[in-house]
C-alpha cells in the first residue's frame, strides 16, 4: 500500500472516531436534556404543592376564630338556652313576685356565659394558629430542602452530560492524525 493509501485509511479511521465521538457528545447532550426535563417535571410539582401549602396555612392562620360556622353555631345554641332559662327565670319571678333586679342578674349571667365561650374560642384559635403555622413552616422547610436538592442535582446531571459530551470529542479530536 502506497503513501496514499495510508493517508486514506488513516483519514478513513480518523472520520470514524470523528462520528463516533460526535454520536456519543450527542447521546450525553440529550441524555442531559432528557434527565432536565424530568428534574424540571419533579421540582414543578414540589413547587406547586409548596404554594398549597402556603396558601392552606394562609387561610386557616388569618381566619377569625369566633366567626367559624362551628363557633358561631356552638354560640348561638348556647344564647338560645341562656335565652331560654332567663325567661324561665322572668315567668319564675313574675308567678313567685320576683323582682326584675333578679330577671336583670339571670340575663347578665346570661351574657357572660356567652362572652365565656367566645373568649375560649379566642384562646383555642389562636392556639390553633400557632399550630397551623408550626406545621405549614415545618412542610414549607421540607419541600423547599426537596426543592434545593433536585436543583443541585440538575445541575450535576447538567454538568455531568456537558462532561460526557466533551470527553467524547476530546476522545475523537486525540484520534485526528493531525
């Protein structure tokens, strides 16, 4: 084999390892971009639970306790039957010549068992606020470390096929007969 026929085989191998290397720095780049994709999907759905959560915690923190469905009903049942025994007292006292200054004490104690229960529910809802609060940070904390960690290693992934993809033109550029 002449001198031409050398520089042709070597040419010939060299265009070889040329393709070889470029399909293997295409393989890592969009093997890259494929475990990107599915990165983005995975901190796309820890960021669109985040903002439930916060919103959840939002709400439930900046209700006012005394004016839930549950109070309100526990307080008006409860001014029903205060209602109820103060006017017993009234017929009690009109039959057995009461005075109205006992009808006026019965209805104040009345009025102070309600304002009772509306100071508990004050006291048990800011409890509660400080717990939904607690809980909703601890969550927060959680998928924002979930979140971090896959941004980390996205980037790593990214780096690691930006790696791959040099490496294996380096490879096929060191096969050049140049």
């Amino acid at each position: 084999m002449g001198l031409i026929g050398k520089i042709a085989g070597s040419l010939k191998g060299s265009v070889g390892g040329l393709l070889g290397g470029a399909a293997t720095a295409a393989g890592g780049l969009l093997a890259a971009k494929a475990r990107n994709k599915g990165y983005d999907q995975y901190i796309q759905t820890y960021q669109d639970r985040l903002q439930q959560v916060k919103d959840h915690r939002d709400n439930l923190y900046y209700q006012d306790p005394t004016q839930t469905a549950e109070n309100q009903v526990a307080v008006t049942n409860a001014q029903k039957v205060l209602d109820d025994a103060t006017q017993k007292a009234k017929n009690t006292n009109i039959v057995s010549g009461g005075s109205d200054e006992a009808v006026a004490l019965s209805k104040q104690a009345a009025q102070e068992q309600v304002g009772k229960m509306m100071q508990q529910a004050a006291v048990q809802g800011a409890q509660t606020k400080e717990n939904v609060w607690n809980t909703g940070d601890s969550q927060i904390d959680q998928m924002t470390n979930y979140i971090a960690t896959a941004k980390k290693e996205k980037a790593l992934s990214t780096a690691q096929g930006i790696t791959d993809a040099t490496s294996g033109l380096a490879g096929a550029a060191s096969k050049l007969p140049i």
